[in-house]
C-alpha cells in the first residue's frame, strides 16, 4: 500500500505492468463478491403438514419428499402414543440419514427438516 501511494506521488518508479495486474486482481475480485451478492435467493422452503394417522401410511412418500428437500411439519396430538412415536422415529432417522433436523414445535407437533441449516433458533431476549 506505501508503494502504491509512492508512485501516485512520484517518489517510485513502477512499471505499467505492476498496475495492470493490480486492477486485474482487483475486478476479479470484485466480480466474484458481485456475483455471490447478486445470486438469486434460493425458493422459499415447502412444507408438508402432516396431521393424524396419515403419515403412518405414507412414511417411504414423507422420506421420499424429505430427500427431494421438502419439510415435513408432524402433527401427532390426537394420535395414540406408540403409532405416532414409531413415524416420529422413522422421520427423525430418515431426516438424521440426510444430515437433516428436528425440532420439536409444540406440544405434539414437530417440525422435521432435511437439512440443519434450513431451521434457524431464535432465542428470546428478556428485558427485564
């Protein structure tokens, strides 16, 4: 950078050259930074809402959907315990398989995504 600064002020002599493959790496640079920003945002996630006893007949249709990238949104409230955890097992190995998530929404209700990244935690600040 001092060399830079020497030569705009004339205390160095620098070749032509030297400034060409500045400006060159500079806009490759540049370019790649413009590129990664102008990138169009990847669709908006789909979700799958499952409620009831449905999944337990359609589990290979939810892994199938899980591994094209789709979220499945588990709705087992109202189901009888040992049905809905089987699917929920079955979900949550097919989603950990994929190196996917899930994440327990509400009470009965799970959210099952197929990869980590698609799930964000907000954690609530208190201002007391």
């Amino acid at each position: 950078m001092l060399e830079r600064i020497m030569a705009l002020l004339g205390l160095v002599d620098r070749d032509e050259e030297e400034f060409e493959e500045e400006d060159a790496e500079r806009t490759n640079g540049l370019e790649e930074r413009e590129e990664r920003i102008l990138r169009p945002p990847s669709k908006q996630a789909d979700i799958i809402l499952l409620r009831g006893s449905a999944g337990v007949d359609r589990k290979e249709d939810l892994a199938e959907e899980l591994r094209k990238g789709r979220m499945v949104l588990l709705d087992l409230r109202g189901m009888e315990r040992e049905i809905g955890q089987s699917l929920l097992d079955f979900l949550f190995g097919v989603a950990s398989a994929n190196r996917g998530a899930v994440v327990r929404v509400a009470g009965g209700v799970f959210l099952v995504a197929p990869k980590k990244s698609m799930i964000e935690e907000w954690e609530e600040i208190n201002s007391d």
